[in-house]
C-alpha cells in the first residue's frame, strides 16, 4: 500500500534518514539461472525507484551501501561491471536526480577508484551542493571502521587530545547528517557488514528476506510502517516519552 498526503502529514512519521544495505542481487540472479551481475543491472532499478519515493514522501537524508571496502575482494570481472554500471548511472540516472533536486554526495574512500570515475563524481557533488529535495549519500568504497579511522587521522591531525562523542561525530563523512533513525537491510542476512558503525548506534534496524532487485515502494511502506511500531526510548523507559 502506498502511502498519500494525508498518511505523510497526520500519521505516518517518515524517518529523516534511511540507510539502506542492498543485498541480494547476486543470489537474486542466481534464482534465475542468471549471471550475478544481472542482478546488479536489476538492482539500479530499485536504486533510481527508491530514491524518487523517498524525495516525494519526505525522506531528508538517504544512504545507500553500494560498494564496502570488502567488496574490492569480489572476483575482478564482477568490481570491474559494477564499477562500469556506476559510471553509466553517472552520465544518465543521476544528472535525472540532480533535475528533480537531489543532493548527491559520494561517502567513501575517493582515493582508489578509477580516475574517470573520480572525477565525474566530484563534478556531480559539485553541481548538486545547493539541491535541497533530498540528500543522497552513495557509500562507494566506504566503511564503518573506515569512516572513524579517517576521523581519527583528521583529529590527530589537528593535534586535538580530547574530544566529545558530539564533536567526534563532525569528523565521520556523513556530517552534517542526522543518524539514521531507520536501517534497513535486503537478502535475508542480519548483520551490519561495516557499515555505518558509529551512526547506527541507535538506529531501527529493518531486517527483510526480500533480494534488493525484489525490493519495491510498496517493500519500503512496509519497513516504514514497521519504523513506526517502534517505541524509540533512547536508553530512558515509555512513562518518560509521555
Ligand atoms: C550486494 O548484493 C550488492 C552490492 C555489493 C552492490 C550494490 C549495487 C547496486 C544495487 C547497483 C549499483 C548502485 C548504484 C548506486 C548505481 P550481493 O552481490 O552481495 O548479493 P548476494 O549476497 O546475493 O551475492
């Protein structure tokens, strides 16, 4: 069921920010008697899908795991496509994005990608800094245990001692975003595979068998809809939230 105005205005709270880790695409090729990668192919679909519901429901911040730093493991013909098919989503779908108002930035270790791709990716954080619909963070090359260790070298760097967990967190690359409220993870595993370690700490984590080439608007209502069950008490008890 999708959701209408009256659902995003009177009732439904939509999280500020969702991460999603999108897995499944190869087990969902696989099902098919299809190579992993066309999995990948079916699984941008969902990508450009879910990023225009969440601009048009409200979303403000939405990250999306599309490449760890464990991933550069993978056989090198599969990094090699799914590096390519990102270089293609970069000239088509995403100067869409930009059209419709969308913030993109890249979270990761820019540092070892390919220098076309690099340099498209700087070139579209450029022109979409002043958008406002929403704010789309793409993790390539990205890891939690990445993300503190840089704040960490960013911090000695500055020969700072002592620091606060508030100012800790400007460090990390998603600042200036709030956390995620909501987590949710597609294909069935339960497990947070370094991603987005420190900002989670108090996110709802969304747990679904669905492979993300499966995992449609009506998917994410669902997971939305679970969100809202949830009694967040931030280590206080329900008689305090009254
Ligand atoms: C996990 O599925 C998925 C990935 C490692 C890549 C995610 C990439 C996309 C959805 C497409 C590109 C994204 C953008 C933003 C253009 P898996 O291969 O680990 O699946 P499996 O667990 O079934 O093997």
């Amino acid at each position: 069921m999708k959701f209408n105005c009256k659902d995003i205005e009177n009732r439904v709270n939509i999280p500020k920010h969702i991460a999603i880790i999108m897995d499944g695409n190869g087990r969902w090729a696989k099902k098919r008697l299809l190579p992993r990668v066309a999995g990948h192919v079916r699984g941008v679909k969902r990508v450009k899908e879910i990023v225009e519901y969440c601009a048009k429901i409200g979303v403000t911040y939405l990250t999306l795991f599309a490449f760890g730093r464990e991933n550069w493991r993978r056989p090198a013909d599969e990094v090699t496509f799914l590096m390519k098919l990102l270089y293609e989503q970069l000239d088509k779908e995403f100067i869409k994005l930009h059209e419709q108002g969308v913030k993109i930035r890249f979270i990761g270790d820019k540092s070892r990608l390919r220098p076309e791709i690099r340099d498209k990716i700087i070139k579209l954080e450029t022109i979409t800094i002043n958008n406002t619909r929403l704010n789309l963070n793409i993790a390539l090359d990205y890891s939690g245990t990445y993300d503190i260790t840089q704040a960490v070298n960013k911090i000695l760097a500055q020969k700072i001692t002592s620091i606060t967990e508030e100012d800790f967190s400007k460090y990390l690359l998603t600042y200036p975003d709030v956390e995620p409220e909501l987590l949710i993870r597609t294909g069935g595993e339960s497990r947070l595979s370094n991603f987005m370690l420190w900002q989670v700490a108090y996110s709802e984590c969304y747990f679904t068998n669905t492979f993300w080439p499966d995992f449609k608007i009506k998917d994410l209502d669902l997971a939305i809809k679970w969100f809202n069950t949830k009694e967040r008490r931030f280590g206080m008890i329900s008689e305090q939230l009254e």
